[in-house]
C-alpha cells in the first residue's frame, strides 16, 4: 500500500524519516495510475 506524503514546506525532511521506501516514476511524469507497476526505493532505517 502506497501512501503520499507532504511533499512541500518544513514538513518534507520529517516525511522522508518516517517513510519506508522511495517511489520512483519517469522525469516529467503526471504521476501513475492506480495498479501501475513502479519502481520503489526501500529504506533500510525501518527494518
């Protein structure tokens, strides 16, 4: 399950500390559609 965070203002850096993983979609992009296969980034700080 794939959950936005905040991607502007002060509260970027926490939302980058408190995900799992990165979401990678192509440069330029409008963003995905629901059941799209992409590419994700885990981080490992949450294991």
């Amino acid at each position: 399950k794939i959950i936005p965070t905040r991607t502007t203002g002060s509260g970027v850096v926490y939302s980058i500390i408190d995900s799992q993983g990165i979401l990678e979609i192509e440069e330029n992009s409008e963003g995905v559609e629901a059941g799209e296969e992409v590419k994700v980034r885990l981080l490992r700080w949450f294991e």
